[in-house]
C-alpha cells in the first residue's frame, strides 16, 4: 500500500537537509576523536547513521492538524466537466514508494547472493551470518599469502564476530532504508565500514607483538588481493581504497577518553539532534498556523471570489446513461488562491464526482483575507451537470 503523499513529501524535505547535518556532526567528531579508541568513532557513526534515517521519519510523522471551521458557500457554478491529471504530490509518492521497495528487494537479493559465497568464489576474506556467523578465506588467499598475512585476516575477521560487526551492519542497511536515496547517506554508510575495520585492525593487532606485526600482515595480504573491498554487506578484511588510512591509524597511539570528554561528544550529538528537532517544530508550527481554516465573515474574514474557471467535460458513460444533476464539494482555498482537500459532501455519479474535483483543481481564486492578508478558508461549491 502506498504511504501518503503528504508524509512522502515531508519525509523527503527533512531529509534534504537533515541528512547532510548529521554527516557534518559525525565527520567533525570522526576528527576530533581520530586518537581515541576505535570503539568511539564508530559509536558516532553508527548513531549519526541513526539519527540521520530516523529523524526524518519522526518528524514527517508529527504532522498536526489544523483546526477547521464551517465552510463558505460560494454560487452554483453550471458547467460540463473534464478530468485532468492527479497532484503533483502523488507522482512523489508513488516514484518513493517504488524506489522504496526497489532498494528492499536488492538488498533481499545482495543477502541471497552473499550465503552463496564460499572460499572458491569469495575473492577477500570476509565474514557473514547473524546466529551462526560464517568466516571465509578465499582459496586462493590460503594457497598464496604468507603466514603473517593468513594470521593478520583470522584475527582481523574474529574480532568482527566477537564484535556481531555483521549483524549491525545488516541494521544500518534496514534503518537507512527510508533515506537510502539521499546520496550523502551512501557516504556516511561508507564512513561507518570504514570505522569498524579501522576498530577491528586496532584490537585485532593486539593478538600480536606490536601493531607492527600486524600492519605488515596487511602489507603482506596486498601483494596477494586485488580490487576493491567485498560484497557492502558483509564484514570484510580488505577495501584496498582505505589500505592508507588504515595504516596510518594503527601507527598512531591511541587514548581511552575520559570521562568529561566522553559526555561532551554525546552532549554534542544530543544538542544536534535536539536543535534539528526544534527547527522542524518551529516550521511545523508555522505551517500549521499558515493552514488554519477560517469561516468566512467571522473575525474579518473576506470571500474569495472566483477568477478563472476551467469548464471540463461529460464523461462518456455518464453521457450514454443521460446523467443529470449536480455535485456539491466541500473544500479549502489557500491563500495562493488555489483549491484543494476535496470531500464530496453530494455525489452525482462516480465519473461526474471526479471529474468536478479535477476542474476545480484548475480554478483560480482571489484569496479571502484577514486583516489584509491572504488566509485558508472552506467552501462549498455546487457543479451542476446537464445534457444540451
């Protein structure tokens, strides 16, 4: 079933820029932490991947509803009716709701051709599975890397079980799902991976004499692998993209942080999150103010009148059955003057009620107004059908 499209837009307009704010924060901490130890960066990550995905959701999802008042009844219009295309909103809807559940079947499919792998067909070490976690060695990696290199990825890719690295991985995927289209998200996603082999080189090179050791395991491992890193679902030793950087970092002496600095990072996310949550309060406030609805000749208020109108058509089984009547709508003009909410408070015939809708949709008001400004206000609006 397709979400509403009021939801779809507001998701996706909190996400325009929520999204991008939530990576600043992680990479601004990412840096400032970068001697800390690996366990930190990818906490903030992991939550800024969080905070990303769901804040969007809650706020698209807070929506109030403005208060309505009695409607204003505007003249009976006498016309012959026309449909036309659906709101533009719709098309939204509908393109998310695909594009929804497109990344959800490829991500059903990657999971499906990732229990296919084994050490023949795997080209780097790698490790998958949520119950019973599975850790492959290519064979050729077996055959061809030196000892140290072999010992370097067992260790690397056992403290990606101990850590369930797999298993939280699969839960970024699912939670950034409604954001997934977002391209900075892919991004932040790549960030987090990058993180969590970064923390597992750091405590897998304890297992060794001195990070040393293990960094010329890895060296050891590049001579032998080649290309990019392995499936983006499973918990892989080796992405030569980062191989550096990887480097770099376990040659830098790291700090457990203390205590205040630890609450000042998780006061810094918290003050983040919390302002972006008052921004959109303040605008979703302001929106629900600027959609009240006010009864026409109470407090002010002026009539709207009517600018232009589109005169539609007959359908041609209402015409073949020799319909007649009227349709009565109950509906919103904003101050854009433009028609919108429809209800059919009088039906005439499922065609005929349609096709008044998608013609007032065309008319063009002179807003009502309040205190000389533009306001919202429900009317009713009678269109009559009959056969010449």
């Amino acid at each position: 079933m397709m979400m509403s499209d009021a939801f779809v837009v507001r998701l996706l307009v909190n996400a325009a820029w929520q999204v991008p704010l939530w990576a600043l924060l992680a990479y601004v901490l990412d840096v400032l932490l970068r001697r800390w130890s690996g366990h930190w960066r990818v906490a903030v990550w992991r939550g800024s991947l969080v905070g990303a995905a769901m804040m969007p959701v809650a706020v698209a999802l807070w929506n109030p509803t403005p208060q309505v008042t009695a409607g204003f009844v505007l003249p009976v219009q006498t016309v012959v009716v026309a449909a036309t295309s659906r709101e533009w909103t719709f098309s939204v809807a509908w393109a998310y709701s695909a594009v929804l559940a497109f990344l959800f079947a490829r991500l059903l499919w990657r999971l499906r051709r990732l229990r296919d792998l084994n050490p023949e067909t795997a080209s780097v070490p790698l490790t998958f599975g949520v119950r019973a976690p599975v850790v492959v060695i290519p064979e050729r990696f077996a055959r061809e890397a030196t000892a140290l290199a072999r010992e370097a990825a067992l260790a690397h890719e056992t403290v990606h079980v101990e850590q369930r690295d797999y298993l939280y991985l699969l839960l970024m995927e699912l939670v950034t799902l409604p954001v997934a289209m977002h391209p900075v998200v892919a991004w932040m996603k790549w960030r987090y991976r990058n993180a969590v082999e970064m923390r597992c080189d750091e405590l897998a090179a304890v297992r060794f004499a001195d990070p040393t050791t293990y960094a010329q395991g890895l060296l050891d491992a590049a001579r032998v692998l080649s290309g990019g890193a392995g499936p983006a679902l499973a918990a892989g030793f080796w992405d030569q993209d980062t191989l550096e950087e990887r480097m770099t970092n376990l040659m830098e002496a790291k700090t457990m942080p203390g205590v205040g600095k630890r609450l000042l990072a998780g006061v810094a996310m918290l003050a983040v999150g919390f302002g972006m949550v008052a921004v959109s309060a303040r605008y979703a406030t302001a929106a629900q103010a600027d959609g009240k609805v006010y009864k026409v000749g109470k407090d002010g208020v002026s009539a709207p009148k009517v600018l232009q109108k589109v005169e539609p058509k007959y359908s041609e089984s209402a015409k073949d059955a020799k319909v007649e009547g009227s349709v009565t709508l109950k509906l919103e003009i904003t101050p854009e003057g433009r028609a919108e909410k429809f209800q059919v408070a009088k039906s005439l015939e499922p065609t005929l009620d349609q096709a008044a809708i998608e013609a007032v949709k065309q008319w063009k008001f002179q807003p009502a107004q309040k205190a000389g400004k533009p306001v919202r206000v429900s009317a009713t609006i009678e269109v009559q059908f009959r056969l010449l």
